[in-house]
C-alpha cells in the first residue's frame, strides 16, 4: 500500500502519466521498495488485526468457548462427515436376504427396514432407518441382529447398555466441570468414524433409570434419549460437553426391549414397535447350523450342538436361549 501511494506521489503529475499502463505502475511501485520496509509498530499493527479477524471468525463459528485442544477434537467435523448411501435397490435386497437367512425369526424387523431401505434406495437418499424398538423375551438375538445389520449396511455402530445404571450421561455426554465429563458415545462414534449416520443400539431400554440432583434437578434415561429420536431437535442438537449444536438427525436407533410396559410412552410414541416371539427348537437349531458354517466348524461339532438343542427343549422342556447356542458354537471352535 505505501509503495502503490509512493508511486501515485510521484508520477501521478507527470505529464506521461497518462501514458503509463497498470503493468508500468505496478513496476515503479516495486523499486520503491527501499526505504518502506516495515517497523516494528508495523508488524505490532497487522498482528493485532489479523488476531482481532481470527477473533471475530472464532466467534461465528459458534467454537469461541472451546479451547484449542477441544477444537482440534472437532475439525475432522468442520468440513463435513460422510453419509453412508445403499448402493442400490439390488445391493439393500441381498443385504437384507443375507439377514434374514440368518434370523428369520426377526422377519417382521426385516421387513420393516427392508422396505424403508428401498425407499431410500429409489430416491437415492442416505440411509437413516425408523426409530426402532425390539420387544421380546431375553435371549432372542435382538441385539445380535442389530449388530449383523450395521455390518450389512456397512455402516458404524455404537452400542449402548441403558441397564448398566447412569441417568443418560452415556447417551448425549457430561457437561465440563465433573471429573468424568466426556462427549455422548454417539457423538464420539460420529468423531472416530467421521460418518454422520451410524447406527446406534441402545438394550434393555425398560430397565433404564432416573435420578434427582442434590439441587433437585430430574435426570432420567429416556429424556436424554427423545432429544436425539425427535428430528427437530435432533437436527440442531446440543452437546452439553462441546456446547456446540451438531446435526445428530441423520442417525438410525435401534431399543431393545423385554417389557415394553416398562418404556415411557414418549419413547415408545416415536419408536415403530416390533413384537418379537420366543425361539423355537427348529429355529436355534437353523441359526447354530449357519454359524457353524459361517465359523469353520465341522458336521460332527455342528451335529453335535443340533442334538443338544433338540434334547433340552423337545425331550427335557428346557428353554434355550441365542446366547446358550453362541456359547456352544464358541465352545466348539476351542475345542476343534
């Protein structure tokens, strides 16, 4: 800037000037150079504007209050995250007939993402299944499936135990001030995978708690939890540990369930409830002989765990549940 004005003192009066191109101009601002180097106020001057620019971006940003360590945390999200997309109608059918091969006692959850799957497919939109709530006796493989979908669905998963005590903390985060002030496990699952539309698992939703503060304050479970599963508030939701609102609308939640009498309604009025049966011995035994196939065992292992499911349950009249017959499979790879 002082050389162009140096140059303007001196040329702008000579009677060539009108003459001299921008090119011209540019030249004789340049072997001004000596004589305007930059002084220490100078340089004090130009820190203290672009600090004061930096500020006021900063404070746009809405990341103002953050230190640079917490800001750091949160640029692989600043330019975006990825939305996992089905690739095509064809790709969703042979993921969900993979599904249902497995556990066709889950059918009428299949069918459910199933056809929300293909609307997503037809339009070529991203994938964010219904609110899902699995209710059914223990031992059914309704957190098995959930976990065999994501990884159909090639998508990230976050697996939360609301039995496990708590009042949501794990669900939507600490706020900065407790010693075990963390970030929710959704958010963390979006930060590690920089993938906007995981698929979130919370079990046994019936048995999760609630508490009161010292200050009187009411903490419970299922209110940290109806913030993420209401689309409106979910797209501008606030993390209480960033203080920062992030898009936490794109996410597929799957509740499991034993008693659905125990879920507060407002969790069950935004879920599609899916009614789940217990498992019958021809049904243990389809899924023990396809991951017997799936883990490398031999006939005679996988004959071996059919004849105990059939002599518990039809001879004995013992209930079996998914786990016992994951428990044998796993039993049956260490032995072999």
């Amino acid at each position: 800037m002082r050389k162009t004005r140096l140059a303007e003192e001196l040329i702008g009066d000579d009677e060539h000037s009108a003459d001299l191109g921008k090119d011209d101009f540019d030249k004789v601002a340049c072997e001004l150079s000596d004589g305007v180097l930059l002084t220490w106020n100078d340089k004090q001057r130009i820190k203290n504007r672009v600090q004061r620019i930096l500020q006021h971006r900063t404070e746009a940003s809405g990341l103002g209050h953050l230190s640079e360590k917490e800001i750091q945390r949160l640029r692989p999200l600043m330019n975006g995250v990825r939305l996992v997309e089905p690739r095509d109608e064809h790709w969703v059918d042979e993921a969900v007939a993979a599904l249902h091969e497995e556990m066709p006692w889950m059918s009428a959850a299949t069918n459910e993402v199933w056809h929300a799957l293909r609307r997503i497919a037809s339009c070529k939109g991203t994938i964010r299944l219904p609110n899902l709530l699995l209710n059914g006796p223990p031992g059914i493989g309704k957190s098995v499936w959930a976990r065999r979908l994501s990884e159909l669905l090639e998508l990230p998963r976050c697996e939360i135990d609301a039995s496990l005590g708590g009042v949501g903390f794990s669900v939507a985060g600490t706020e900065r001030g407790w010693s075990s002030a963390q970030p929710g496990r959704p958010l963390e699952t979006v930060l590690q995978h920089r993938v906007g539309n995981p698929l979130v698992v919370v079990d046994e939703i019936c048995k999760a708690q609630s508490g009161t503060s010292d200050s009187g304050a009411h903490h419970a479970f299922s209110d940290s939890l109806l913030s993420f599963l209401e689309p409106a508030t979910a797209a501008a939701w606030e993390c209480p540990y960033f203080r920062t609102k992030f898009d936490m609308s794109h996410i597929s939640w799957v509740l499991t369930a034993n008693d659905i009498s125990r879920v507060p309604e407002p969790l069950v009025n935004r879920c599609t409830v899916i009614e789940l049966q217990a498992l019958s011995s021809f049904q243990l035994k389809g899924f023990a002989r396809h991951q017997a196939v799936r883990m490398g065992l031999s006939k005679d292992s996988s004959d071996a765990i059919e004849g105990v499911i059939e002599h518990s349950m039809d001879e004995l009249g013992h209930y079996l549940s998914l786990r016992n017959v994951v428990r044998m499979l796993h039993r049956a790879v260490s032995l072999e």
